[in-house]
C-alpha cells in the first residue's frame, strides 16, 4: 500500500462542499460517514426504488456506489481547482444484494499526477453481523 | 454480427413486463422505445438530479442506462421463467453528456446458452442534430 | 464513428519503427498488415506454443494481440517523441481460438489529447471461411 | 474473506498436471511456487524477449501471468474433469514493470458453481527490497 498525501490540508471540507452539488449522487441517497487521504466510506439506506425486479438492488444503484466513493477518495489527493472524473469503471457482481442497507469503500490504490487507479467494495451486513459481498469495482480516474 | 433467435415468440411482450417491476430502472426514467432481438434502444430525459457538481450527466445514470439495455437486450433471448443477472459491466466514458436527453442502445455481441456478452452505447444530440458519444460499455449477462 | 488526423504525416513510418522495438510482440509473432489512421490490423500464425491445455489458443495470447493492436492503433495519432501506454485493458472472451491463424484488429473510438480509448477484434477464419470472434477488448491508452 | 474449499483433495497435484500443458504459460516462463486452495504465487524471470520498446515489461507479458495465476486460482477448487477458462479479464497498468523478476498471484474472491471472480497482483522488487505494484487485474472465469 503507497502511502497517499492530499494535495490540500482542508480536503475534507473539500470533499464536503463538492458532495452538496453532486445531484445524482443525493437522489440516490447516498451518505458519505468516513473522508479519509484516498479512502471513503458510505451507506444507502435501501428503499423499494432501488431494487431491480428480483428484489435484489439493481445493479446500477451498485455501479454508481461504487463510482462515488471512488471518485471522491480520489478527491481526497486534489489541489484546490481541480476536478475528477472517471475515465473508466468497472463492477464484478459478486452476490445479490439484499438488505436494508448498502456500505461501500473506495479507495485510491495507486495515485499519480495525471490520473488515479481506485478499487471499491459494496456490501450488505444482516441482522446477525453477517457480511456479504455484493460488488468489487476498480476505476481509472482523471484529474481535471 | 452472429445471427440472433429468440427463444419464446413473445419477447418484446417478456420485455415489457419485465421492465414494470425494475423499479430503479423506472425511477431514473429509462423509457424502452425499440425492443429488437438482442438489442434494446431507450432514452432518458434528462433533470437536475441526474447531474453531477459540474453539470454533466453523472457517471451513475450513464452506468445504470448501459446496465439497463444491455440486461434487456440480453433478455430478449430468454427462456420464459429464466432471468438475466449481470456478472460484469465495465463503462468508458468517452464525453461529458451534456443536453436534455440520453440516447442509450444496448446489444448481445455473443449469445450463449449460460452467458451473453453485450455492449452498449450512451449518446446525446444537440440542437443540431450532432451526436456526442457519452460512453462505451461492455458486459458479461449470466442467465439464471 | 470520429474523424480521426494523424500528428504526423509520415506516421505509418513512425509505427513501422517503433515494431521494431517492441521485442514481445515480435516474440510471439505479430506481423502488422495495414496502418491506418487510429487503426491497425495483424495476424499471429498459430503455433503449439501459443496454445493452452484445451488446444485452443491461449488467453494471454489474445490479451497481448489486443493490447498491441490498441495500442498502435493509438500511435498512428502520436506526434513524435510522444509514446503511448495501456492504463487499462478488459479482454472479453466470446469463442474458443482454433486453427493456424489469429486475426486482430484495433481501432480508436475516441482520440483526446491526454488518453485514447480504443477497442480490438481478434478472429479466426476456417477453412470454409467462416469467420469467429475470438476476443472483443476495450481499453484506455495513455499519451506520454 | 470468504472460507473456500477444494473440491478434489489432490487439487494440487491437479494444477501442476495442468500446468504441464499450458504451453504458452510454459513458453513465456510461468513458474508456479505456490498452490493453495483459491490461490497461486507464481514468478518469471525478465529477458530481454519480455519487453517493450521502452525496456519495460510488455503489457501483454503483465496480462498474460496475472490470466494464468487467477485461472490456476479458480481450477484449485474444481472437481476433476472439470476445467476453468477465462470469460473476461480487466488489468489496470499501475506502474511500469521494471527488474529482472516479475512476481504474480492470483486468487478467488468469490467462488461459484458456475462461475468464479478472481483477482491478481504482478509486482517486481527492487534490490533493495522494495515492490513495485506493477498490475492489478479481476477476472471472470467459467467453469466448463
């Protein structure tokens, strides 16, 4: 694991500010709890319009999870100004996701200059503590 | 392009049930216009909420709409009573989407009788008729 | 489909050189047949070292033909001094690789100044001259 | 982390029979170190043949050993008489590959009747010891 500097020392509030215009990302409701150097953590509270027709969480709920807490730990290492967007982003589906709940994690496994390589997890946990793993996704994100 | 059959008579009406209960699908607008075998073409008219902080279309709808019609477009060709899960999806974003619709198309590239693999092309058109390409993807379906 | 222009106009030169250099490709028998603008076509005679357990051409064999292809597809736009390299590359596998010749074509789906997405084709043709997709590739090439 | 389980008890002897036709695995130096169940370690020592025009390792050598340690990965859980091929593979260019021994290993996320998710890691290490993340790769493999 490298070790991850952020570019600003206020980059958390950074992250804050530019979560209260990223529309989509409220409408799906997803709550970011933990701003980290290169790493965040979030949860959706799951509702029926999430779902797909089996009652699973559809897999676009999932891949934009994914796309937010990965592009937003690769936030976390930009200058005042700049932006990132992704160039390219891939889910593997590992289990239905069924639940209440949803927590994802993104994080920066590899940062550079013109462009950061993230990895994300999703997952739901039961009424026993039991964890699943509903998603694993690797990204290429561009700074802007 | 390998010539595609479908395996009940009554796909497009399969289809069309099938979309009623996607309940996610629904609630990001995807509108089906075209239900072809092994191809699906749909559109989203675009609002406020499906943007991100800098005004382009956000990485998650784009994702969901090439999840949406490459899952349909693969779902054209099942069995009653089968079902078509997602292994993998991987979008590239190609352009900011930009407008005040999406243009999606998805389609089977090789159909199998535990898998297909799919593409699918997100678009937007200006007022004067330009299309902007928005992304590209690539899928692997399981029939369950 | 972009219209895409060449950096320079001896670029077909440029690509020829740069062949010369790329000692893996040359390992594993890569003869590049047509240089395009953004796009490449070449063939692999097939031998017993290019195969895996089953008899069929390996899956490493066909990522490297892709990757090659994409990514001199990306350098006919290169101006000179500039070199290009992958970021990222999915291979999806759609058919077993038999017979005594692999096919491979890659192309640019859209060109930018810092990074290139491309795809790339890999087919066989029988001796009826039936044509088999092999491979489909997508992937970002960087500019450097 | 989920707990896997063989499905034969001499799955080892298995892989390393398999591995003895795995020509182009063979051509290119693969040498496998350590079987364990949903998991392989694997080493190539660098010539010149393995390179870029750069001098770096070629992207398909780095594609190549991360297919075959993942597949390996996946076939440690297989019954006998089954086998395992790769149904879409994704490999992210972290760093370039640099140094006389690339290392790779494999392994399983999430195991599956039908279908196996896989990731890989290929690094080098320096002189003085330290790694260089050199790929990271995920996999879908089928069993057949």
């Amino acid at each position: 694991m490298m070790k991850l500097k952020p570019a600003e020392p206020d980059f958390v509030e950074m992250v804050k500010e530019k979560i209260g215009g990223n529309y989509f990302s409220i409408h799906i409701g997803i709550n970011i709890h933990r701003i980290d150097v290169g790493e965040i953590e979030a949860t959706i509270d799951l509702q029926g319009h999430h779902l797909q027709q089996m009652g699973y969480v559809h897999g676009g709920v999932t891949a934009t999870f994914a796309d937010v807490v990965s592009g937003f730990a690769a936030f976390t290492l930009a200058k005042r100004g700049q932006g990132i967007v992704t160039a390219d982003l891939r889910v593997s589906y590992l289990n239905p996701g069924i639940g209440t709940k949803l927590y994802g994690k993104g994080w920066v496994i590899k940062a550079g200059s013109r462009m950061h390589f993230c990895e994300a997890e999703i997952w739901t946990i039961d009424e026993n503590g039991k964890r699943t793993d509903v998603a694993k996704s690797s990204s290429t994100m561009v700074v802007v």
